[in-house]
C-alpha cells in the first residue's frame, strides 16, 4: 500500500521572539534569512527527509507552496536539481491554496498506487507576510515526505476531500501581504464549519471516531481556534498534535504537512493519524503507523529544529531582511541565464569532479586535473552533502546585503575528502568566525536580478552548534 517511506522538516534558524526589541509577546515566530525562500526551505526539508536514500530512486517532486519565487517557471526543477536527482523525473509545483502541501501528498500517493512512479518527493514551504508586513501569527518553515509503496513507514488508508468556495483569506496575485474578511465571517462561514464538515463527513464514511485515533495533526489560523477546533471535532487533549504557534508560527502551506512530521517523530507501530488541511475546502487522511518506523533516525525533523535558534535583535532587523527579499527582483541587473544553463549542475547540485586517475577533488569542475594534469578524465562529485573547514576568510562591510547582516563572511572551505573553494558563509555571527571551524552547506538565494532568482550554496556553522541556545 502506498505511503510514507521517509519524512524530513525545515525550520529557519532565526526567531522573532523574548529578547528581540519591539515584540512584546513571550511567543516566538521562526523566520527565514534574508537569503531564505520558499524554494531553498523546501530543499533544506528534502535533503532531510532523504538522508541516505539513493537519489536515483526518486521519480518525482512535488512543490507546494503559496509563495513562489517564480509565476511563470517551474521551481520544482530547480529544487530537483539542488537535490540531486535523476533528470528524467517528473516534477511540477503545486500552488494558490493552503491546502496544497495535502493536495500534493494525496496526489503523490495516487501516482504510486497507479505505477506511475515508485516513489515521489513531497515538498511543501511558504514564507507569508501579513497585512502592514508583521504578523505576529505567520511563521515561516518546509516539510517533505517521500512516498512510495516499499519500506513504508506510515501507510496512507483513506482519503476524503471537500471543495468550497470562499473569500476567506487570499492574496491577489503580484501583491505582497495576505488579506482576510470580517474575522467572524472567515472563521464561521469558512475555517468552523467546513473543516468540522469535512472530517465528521470523512469519520462517518469510514466508519471510525475519534477515540480511534492516536493524534490528530489538523490545521488551524491560531491557538484559539485550534483549541476551538479539537474541541468541536471531541479530540482529548493528548490525541492532538501541538501545533507550535507559539515557537513556529503558522506555516501556511507547509503548517499541516509540519504537524505531520512532527507527530511521526513521536510515532509507534500501529498509531493511527488523522491528518485535516483548510484552503478552499478541506482534505482529510488517515495514516496508519507501520513497524518501519523503528528505522527512522538523524532526522532533523520539527523538534530538533526548534530546538535549535538565534534570536533576532530587533523588530528593524525582520523587516530589513523582509524588504532585501521583496525588492525590486528587476535591479543591479541580474544573473546570466546562459551562464547558469551552461554551468547548472556545479551551481545548484553543487557538482565537481573527481580525477579517475588520481582521485583528487576539486571545485568548480575543471579539465585538468590540479595534482598529476590528466586531461578530461574525470567523474562528478557532489560536495553539498559534504562538511569542510574554514581554510581563511575575509569580511565585505560594504556587502549588497541588509545593514543588520553586514559584515558579510567570503569562506574558503576545505573539504572532508578533498577539495577547496570559496563560499558565503550564512546563519553565522562574524565576530565568531574563526579559522578551523567546521562548516556545512546549504542552498541559499543570492538575491534577485534583472527578474532572475540567483540560487547557489553558502556554507554555514553546523546546526547542531545552535542545539539549546539563543544567541542573538
């Protein structure tokens, strides 16, 4: 049966939260880098959910998402293309409702059982801004399932849509800020009723009730109204899946498929899960637990990412990095698209080679090898998955980045295994820096230019250097 066989997560390593000047509330609400988007979380989530799985087996990705970086090109490919996998997979983005990262999941499980594909990737991010650009309640964040119908570690049983039409809460294409109705209207007329709609509908059709479930990962606008919420559905408070607004915020698309994730990482064999998303209408599934999820581990997952944050020092700080993200994609010019085509497996699979004669490495490709000069004899490399160390590193106060990101850190990195080039350094704080530290990469947007996203990887301290603290 088709299902999940793999399960990943992505939360930004920024927070708004006690200690940033101007928020006064004691909630925290994760926020993307100002070289973060949509796209780069949905690949920092599927590397994740890949962890040692083959490449190669992957047959599809799916990106879901309200937020876009193009709206006439594909983002999936490009997203494939970071992780590394076959050219000749199908891929599409999935868009315009917060209920697409349920929609792509349920399509991909679909495609399985047809023997379409063997096994799909699922990615589901969104980075919101709210009206006036705060919004205490949006959080930015990815998650990603892998899906197939071996090795599964929760199968999906059954499934239960509903459509609705609403002017609940939209964004109208090439505007900035999410909008909504009258509160009472969007959350009676819309969240309320038709998601009670769908999942009593859905219970009765299947022949189950509540008490039949272990969790129940369910989608909500806030705390209020997930509380109002479980209560109206006859949840008890340990059947359902905390849903972090007050650590994360509300993900949008990627919320539901986040909760998810988060309640497979408390899993055990024979849980069933209840899974609800709202947008437009509603979808309901139910998972069902298998013992494959005994060989699930090294997965960041929700929790260890939350767990792991830099507070940010000022309310300034947030919004000069949201409008570093938001301005005009049309300035300074912009990327080569000839230069990317030609150079686009060293630039977003971060491939270089190594020589089959020698077996030195080295970035970026090259025909000749550096060590014994043997000429176009050489195999890819993939250094993305790849730690390193800082060789040397210089500092670029006058950097086109925002003031509060200033200095910005050019590394050369030193490779486990070999090889050596340079990088920005992200998701760092430069006084730090030092020669020696351990290093990782990640994919990170350079900015925009002439209407291109110019996408390339940073290296940065290792997550785990972030477990348990709070710097700002």
């Amino acid at each position: 049966m088709a299902g999940i066989v793999s399960y990943g997560a992505y939360v930004p390593l920024r927070r708004l939260g006690p200690g940033t000047q101007g928020w006064n509330t004691a909630d925290e609400k994760a926020v993307a880098n100002w070289d973060e988007d949509s796209l780069t979380m949905a690949v920092a989530a599927a590397i994740d959910c890949l962890g040692g799985i083959e490449r190669d087996t992957v047959d599809g990705l799916y990106f879901a998402t309200t937020t876009p970086p193009y709206a006439e090109k594909l983002a999936a490919t490009t997203a494939a293309w970071a992780a590394d996998l076959r050219r000749d997979i199908f891929t599409a983005d999935i868009t315009d409702s917060l209920r697409a990262g349920t929609a792509a999941l349920r399509m991909a499980a679909d495609t399985v059982k047809a023997g379409s594909a063997k096994q799909l990737l699922v990615t589901a991010s969104d980075l919101r801004m709210g009206a006036g650009g705060m919004d205490a309640g949006f959080g930015d964040g990815a998650a990603a399932f892998l899906v197939g119908d071996k090795d599964v570690i929760a199968t999906i049983e059954d499934s239960y849509s509903l459509s609705n039409e609403l002017l609940d809460v939209w964004r109208a294409s090439g505007v900035r800020n999410v909008r909504s109705w009258e509160d009472r209207f969007v959350f009676e007329e819309g969240y309320l009723k038709i998601l009670t709609q769908a999942v009593k509908t859905f219970l009765e059709k299947s022949g189950l009730t509540t008490k039949n479930f272990t969790k129940a990962a369910f989608y909500a606008p806030d705390l209020r109204r997930h509380r109002q919420m479980a209560g109206m559905l006859g949840f008890k408070p340990e059947q359902v899946q905390e849903p972090f607004f007050d650590k994360l915020g509300n993900t949008g698309t990627a919320f539901t498929l986040m909760m998810l994730a988060a309640a497979l990482e408390d899993a055990k064999p024979g849980d069933k899960i209840l899974l609800a998303s709202y947008g437009d209408g509603a979808d309901v599934m139910l998972l069902k637990v298998t013992d494959k999820i005994k060989n699930i581990a090294g997965k960041w997952g929700v929790k260890r990412s939350l767990a792991s944050k830099m507070i940010m020092r000022s309310q300034g700080e947030y919004l000069a990095y949201r409008d570093f993200m938001a301005s005009d994609p049309e300035r300074f010019g912009g990327a080569s698209a000839s230069v990317i085509a030609r150079e686009c497996d060293a630039i977003y699979a971060l491939h270089g080679v190594k020589c089959l004669n020698c077996g030195t490495v080295q970035y970026p490709p090259q025909r000749i090898c550096t060590s014994c000069h043997a000429k176009d004899n050489f195999e890819p490399y993939s250094f993305a998955d790849k730690k390193g160390k800082v060789f040397t590193f210089t500092l670029k106060h006058g950097a086109d980045i925002p003031g509060f990101a200033r200095p910005m850190v050019d590394t050369m990195v030193d490779f486990e295994g070999g090889g050596r080039a340079i990088f920005g350094m992200t998701d760092m704080i430069a006084d730090r820096v030092k020669v020696g530290m351990e290093v990782e990469m990640s994919f990170r947007t350079l900015g925009a230019g002439g209407g291109i996203h110019n996408y390339f990887w940073r290296c940065l301290p290792p997550r785990e250097s972030w477990l348990g603290k709070e710097t700002k």
